[in-house]
C-alpha cells in the first residue's frame, strides 16, 4: 500500500503483515475508529476485509457475513468497497453476490444486509454489479453505490431502504463514486 502526501511529492510503503501481503485489495477506505485513523482493506478473491492502522498493523478481519444468504457455498462473497458511517461499516460484495452488508467496526459484529443479484439493469434495489459504495455528500445517512453494468448509481439508506437510481450513459460501467464542493457546488466524480 503506498502513502502519498497530499502535494503528490513524497511516496512511501506502508508495510504489511506477511498474512496480508499476497492479498488482491479492491480498493481502500480511510475511517476512523475510535479516535484512530484506520484502512479498510476489502479483498475480493479471499472473502474478508482487513481493517489495519496506517502503519499497516493488522487490528482485525471481517471474513464471510454470517447473514443467511451466505449460507450456502454455492452464494460467492467477494467484496470490492468499502465506507464508514459512524462505527458502521458497509461492504459492496460486487463481484460476489451483490449484496450491500455492514458490520459495527467496535463489536465486529454482522449488523445488515440489502440488495442481492439481478440481470435487470432497471430493477431497483438490487444490483448486476454492486461495485462501489460512498456517502452520500448531504445525506450522511444515504448511500450511494455504482452498478457497473447497468450504467446507474443507486442511492439507499443506511437502513438497505432504495431511494432512487440515477442512469448514466450506456456502456460507462461505473466503478465508484465520489464528491466535492466546489465554487458552491456539488460535483460527482464517476
């Protein structure tokens, strides 16, 4: 994992645990725990998220949700983002089986679970491809989360409640989202 300081000048290495280093990381969350500064680490092809301090020091692991739906061997549970609303952690299991779950980062306790698969571009509330997930910038309380192959962001309460969709072009295969304000504004960043 590289640290790069915000004028883009200096780089260095987080290091590691050997545990953790053959690892495929899908992306990574800054939150705070706590008090502390922590990376959330999902990795896709090994079922977990890691949650490590920003020296690299593992604190702990969320392997497999325990919710019924990943009872079965059968039911993939492979996740891709991350984002931290308060002490509750929500997991995109994007190329799994696309289900929206969180977990209380102070018990590491399973908490929720929403969405699940479609092949419906249109159909609300579930996803082809739940790959990235944010907070919404004026909701704290909302979610947003990029459905890559529908070409749509959809936006769901932290309660798994679907809000609305938004359709992007056709084709563009969002990967996550974020935003900023700028001059007064609210942009997004697909």
């Amino acid at each position: 994992i590289l640290r790069i300081t915000p004028d883009l000048q200096k780089q260095d290495i987080i290091h590691l645990p050997d545990t953790l280093k053959p690892l495929n990381f899908h992306s990574t969350t800054i939150g705070e725990i706590e008090g502390k500064q922590r990376l959330f680490l999902p990795a896709n092809n090994d079922e977990l998220v890691a949650v490590v301090s920003l020296d690299g020091q593992l604190d702990f692991v969320l392997s497999r949700p325990e919710f019924e739906a990943y009872q079965s061997e059968d039911a993939p549970y492979n996740p891709t983002d991350t984002t931290l609303v308060d002490n509750e952690l929500f997991i995109a299991d994007g190329y799994g089986s696309n289900y929206i779950t969180s977990a209380d980062v102070t018990t590491q306790e399973w908490k929720s679970i929403f969405g699940g698969k479609t092949d419906d571009a249109t159909e609300n509330g579930k996803f082809a491809t739940a790959h990235g997930i944010s907070v919404h910038h004026h909701h704290h309380h909302h979610l947003i989360i990029a459905d890559r192959p529908s070409s749509r962001v959809q936006q769901h309460s932290t309660d798994g409640t679907f809000q609305q969709s938004h359709t992007l072009p056709a084709g563009s295969w969002p990967c996550g989202i974020d935003t900023i304000h700028h001059d007064g504004r609210w942009l997004s960043v697909i």
